[in-house]
C-alpha cells in the first residue's frame, strides 16, 4: 500500500507535552515523510516529548529535523505539503496566515489526521466538564463488546498509534478539546456519534465570549450525515434551549424523565433509563455507579445514551457502569494517612468543577483542606470563594494569576484561613498540618497550571508524590 506522504516535507507546529505532537510526528515518519518541528518552547521544557521521541527510535532519523525555543518562522511553513498545528497553538499565530496565503493544507493535530484518514467509526466527546470520564467509561464499554475498539484523543494517547497497516474494524471513542473540534472543519468530517457533556464558562482567555466557545463545541456535529447521531446534555440550559446543528438524530440525557417524544437515557427513583420511541427499558439502578460525586451521573447517562446507539447491548453496558473506578486525576483518593483522606483532582480546571468536588466531599468528611490558585482563564471566582470560606476549614493557594482574582475577592476576615505557598511539596505539608481526623486534603485548583508545572497531569503527579512523601 503506497504511503501518501511518502518525501513529502511536513511541517508540525507544536511539539507539546500531551502525546499528540509526538504520536503525530512518529506517524509522519513512518508514512516517510520529512518532518521539520517548530516550538517556541525551549528544548529543556520540552524534554519529556523529546525523550519519547528518542525512546522510539524517530530521533536518530535523518528526516526529522527541529526548530525549538524560537518564534515561528515563515520559512519553516513555505514549501511544505502539509502543516499540522498543535491544537494549543491559538487562531491569532502567523503560522495559519502563512499556510493559508500559500495554499498549504491545515490539520489541527492528530485526532484531525485519523479522523480523516481511519476506517473505524467514531464516538466523539467534548464538553467542559467530564469528558474524559465519558470518554473513558464508552471505551471501557465498547472494549467489553468488541477488544479491538481503542479509546485515544486528548487522553495523553495519540489514535495515530493505532494507524498503521491494515487498519481493523471497530469503534474509536476520542476525547475532543474544543480546540481539536475546531480542526474538523479542515477535514469537513464529524464523529458518528457525537456527545457533548456541558457547555460551562470556560477558557475565556482564548475565546472572546460564551457564544463563540459554544459555536466552536457544537462544531462536533457540523458534518454528520443522516443515520449519525449527536447526544446532548439535556440538564446543561445551553445544549437544552439551544441544541447544536446535525444532519443526524438527536438524542438526549437527562437526570428527569424524558418527555416521550424524546429519545435518550435519563434517571428516574434511582434508576438509569434508556428510551427510545416512547418505550423506556431499564439499564441499571444508580447505586452501581462507582464514581464519587452526584454530577457524575450526566457523564454516566452520556456514555449509556452513545453505546447504546452504537448497539451495544444492555447487560454488556451495565457491566461496565458496574465495574468503572473513574479516571486519574478526577477526585481521585489516593491515600488515607492519620484518618485524612487526600484527593486529586487535578482536572478541576474551572470554578463548577472545584465547586462540584466541594459539594461531594463536604458530605463525606468533617472539615475540607483545598489546595487552589494557579493560571486565570478570564474567569470568575466569587461564588467558588463564598463556598470554599463556607465548605473548607482551610485554603493554601499555590501561586498565579487566578490565585490573585481568588484572594481579591476574599473578605477581610478570611485572611487568616488561607496560606499562599511556592510549591506543591509545601501546599501539601500546610494543608496536612491543618488537617483532623476525619478530614480531606483537596487538591481541587480551579485554574490551568501554566507556569509552576508542566500541564495539569504534572501537577497531579507532584501532588500524589508529595502525599506519598507524608508519615
């Protein structure tokens, strides 16, 4: 089978830390094509990708070549067949300018080049909150029906692994970033199944405002054909009084009984319900979800509404709710020390995550010690703040710029209930020592992580390894 970008040079702009610049760059190579890879970040601060790089033999090959810890180039876009941008690198860089102006294919990163090229069928999820548990919990369920589906995207795993050969048959479930959403419209392509979890105020910082981030989430569904299908949150008011376009079917998930005109799963007396023509059929009962917190049950009605149009069968989908433990990094305990209980939830991003966490773990333990603050995302922290002073028996914030519009709008009184730290080693050991029998040590920070850590999976990593540091 001929390689179709075979001495073809490709440009990759973004190296990133999260896999898909170097799942994307392994894949080019073993297409054989020339790769050259620009970023503006040092090499040092890059090492982790790099080191994965030469772990697969890609850096001793004479057709990569790099151009890091500079700003991009023009020179590095001219002349290239193909340019395929980390989706992190925003709209405003020159590099779109540059390809566009020369007529130069655009991929936005690596769920682009498989969703274009794979011959699997696709479940994609987006959302602001709870997609990668959603995507998580539809893979572990398609993977019980059929071993050969893969669960990959913005997951720290590229799909382009999987894209070698002979491709196999099968469903792909991939966790979509509006970021990545946005690059389907230079492949003019949509998932099968496409389910979008909630549309919350979020990374305000790139998007001027909530419409144009609802525009680029609902762009998960532009393309879909008739027989396609896009699963919507009908609890979120924006998916509800809004919808998104879709040439397919819509259908619904809701923590209310759907209207009988209505297809999807929703809860009802402690049940899962799946219906579909006016006829409900029962899934399984609420109490076998495993995940910690009640919000979780959306994420949980997504997943039951996507496989089951996908023809997954009843009992396979409530073996899989049954035995699903969540994913790293989302209020995750990973040690009990001294009757403390700690939490990760590093993925905690925005203020309705931190707040959701806050809701489940103050009905299980007797005083909260938060750990919050890192990088803003334009957005506001005022009704995070008034339940933290009511939930938390104590704050520690690690530094940012999120961590100064958190403690501007703290009242006077409040200042000798939180401590600002340097690190995560001393947020952990204030935390503790403030913490009681009975207690729980969030790490719940409601902001990005740029600047102290690498990416927020880094900075969950620090925390449980200053935990684990604890006697």
């Amino acid at each position: 089978m001929p390689r179709e970008f075979l001495n073809k040079n490709v440009t990759v702009v973004g190296l990133g830390l999260h896999g898909g610049g170097v799942g994307t760059i392994r894949w080019l190579l073993r297409e054989g094509a020339r790769v050259l890879v620009t970023d503006i970040a040092k090499p040092e601060r890059l090492l982790p990708s790099i080191l994965l790089l030469q772990k697969a033999g890609c850096r001793a090959s004479r057709r990569l070549r790099f151009v890091l810890g500079r700003a991009h180039r023009k020179e590095d876009i001219v002349g290239s067949q193909l340019v395929v941008i980390n989706p992190d690198v925003p709209r405003s860089s020159p590099v779109f300018r540059w390809a566009e102006n020369e007529g130069i294919p655009i991929r936005i990163g690596d769920t682009s080049l498989f969703i274009e090229r794979s011959k699997r069928r696709i479940i994609g999820v987006t959302g602001t909150r709870g997609k990668t548990t959603t995507t998580a919990l539809i893979g572990s369920i398609l993977r019980r029906s059929d071993p050969r589906a893969i669960v990959a995207g913005n997951l720290r795993v590229s799909p382009l692994d999987y894209l070698r050969g002979k491709e196999l048959d099968g469903w792909a479930a991939l966790e979509l970033s509006s970021w990545q959403v946005e690059g389907l419209d230079n492949i003019r392509r949509s998932p099968n199944i496409a389910v979008i979890t909630n549309i919350l105020p979020d990374h305000r910082n790139r998007y001027r405002s909530m419409e144009e981030y609802y525009r680029a989430k609902c762009g998960i569904s532009r393309y879909q054909q008739r027989g396609d299908v896009l699963v919507l949150n009908r609890d979120n008011r924006i998916l509800r009084d809004a919808g998104c376009q879709t040439r397919g079917a819509v259908w619904w998930a809701s923590r209310r009984t759907l209207p009988n005109h209505l297809n999807g799963a929703y809860e009802s007396r402690g049940r899962v319900f799946f219906q579909r023509d006016g006829r409900a059929l029962p899934v399984c009962s609420a109490s076998s979800i495993k995940l910690l917190g009640a919000f979780q049950i959306e994420n949980v009605l997504c997943a039951v509404a996507a496989t089951l149009v996908a023809g997954i069968p009843i009992q396979t989908i409530r073996a899989g709710i049954s035995q699903f433990r969540g994913v790293s990094g989302r209020l995750e305990r990973i040690r009990l020390l001294h009757r403390v209980s700690y939490y990760n939830d590093t993925a905690a991003t925005s203020p309705e995550a931190t707040i959701g966490a806050l809701q489940t773990l103050s009905k299980r333990h007797s005083g909260i010690m938060i750990i919050l603050g890192g990088a803003d995302k334009g957005l506001e922290y005022s009704q995070l703040m008034d339940m933290a002073l009511r939930q938390c028996r104590s704050i520690v914030f690690l530094p940012g710029s999120a961590t100064e519009k958190m403690i501007c709008v703290l009242p006077p009184r409040a200042r000798q209930s939180f401590a600002v730290v340097s690190s995560m080693n001393e947020a952990v050991r204030e935390a503790s020592s403030r913490a009681s029998p009975g207690d729980a040590v969030l790490l719940s920070p409601a902001a990005a992580s740029f600047g102290l850590f690498l990416h927020a999976y880094d900075r969950g990593e620090q925390f449980a390894n200053a935990v684990d540091e604890l006697r």
